[in-house]
C-alpha cells in the first residue's frame, strides 16, 4: 500500500500535540520557535523569534544549530504553511530526543489570517 504525504501527516498527528494560534501567541516568550518553510518562505515573514530550519534538512541541521544544542526539555513550537511540515517536523524532533516539540495548528497562514504580529 502507497502513503500518500497527508496520510503520513494524519500519521504524525497521531504521535504529537498540537497547540492553537491563541496558546503559541502565549508561549512566544518562553518557548524556541522553529519555522520549518523553505527560506524564501521564511524571508517573506515569520514569527517573532523563529529560526528557520527547512522541513527537508531538520534532522542533519537541527543538531548544529546553536540555539538547539542541549535544549531537549526546552518548549520548541513549530509550524509550516498550514500545519502538514510542521506535524511532520514535530513527530521527528520528537523522536530526536526533543521531549516538548509541538506544532502550531494552522501553520504560519493561519497566524497571518489572525492579525498577529509578523516580522
């Protein structure tokens, strides 16, 4: 049997939280923000705060990065376009050790379509 991506996305959502616009607006202070878009997506605005680590390179990346290295307890919120990277990515960092990475419902869209802040 073929998997599609959205059936491996549905997978993925099964073995992660996801946290709401409302509950990542909340957190922003507290928590690492990963952007999981392709850096022409990040460029065009993100979230405060957020780094960008593409979807496609997180697990050889995420390792290197500076703002990552021995932060396995810290609350890292991720989020893509919509939501599907951003489950994906999510499931991984857990599987990497990343005990508190969720994915913020609705990606980078659906903040942007609340009125918040986008730098």
């Amino acid at each position: 049997m073929t998997l599609t991506a959205m059936d491996l996305v549905a997978q993925a959502k099964q073995h992660i939280v996801e946290i709401d616009i409302d509950d990542a607006k909340k957190a922003l202070g507290a928590s690492l923000v990963m952007d999981v878009r392709e850096p022409a997506e990040y460029t065009a605005g993100h979230l405060p705060g957020a780094f960008n680590i593409p979807r496609g390179v997180l697990e050889f990346k995420i390792g290197a990065h500076p703002d990552f290295q021995d932060k396995q307890d810290a609350h890292i919120i991720v989020y893509c376009q919509t939501g599907g990277r951003s489950a994906l990515a999510a499931e991984v960092l857990n599987k990497m050790g990343f005990n508190n990475a969720v994915s913020m419902a609705g990606g980078f869209k659906a903040w942007a379509e609340s009125g918040n802040e986008i730098v």
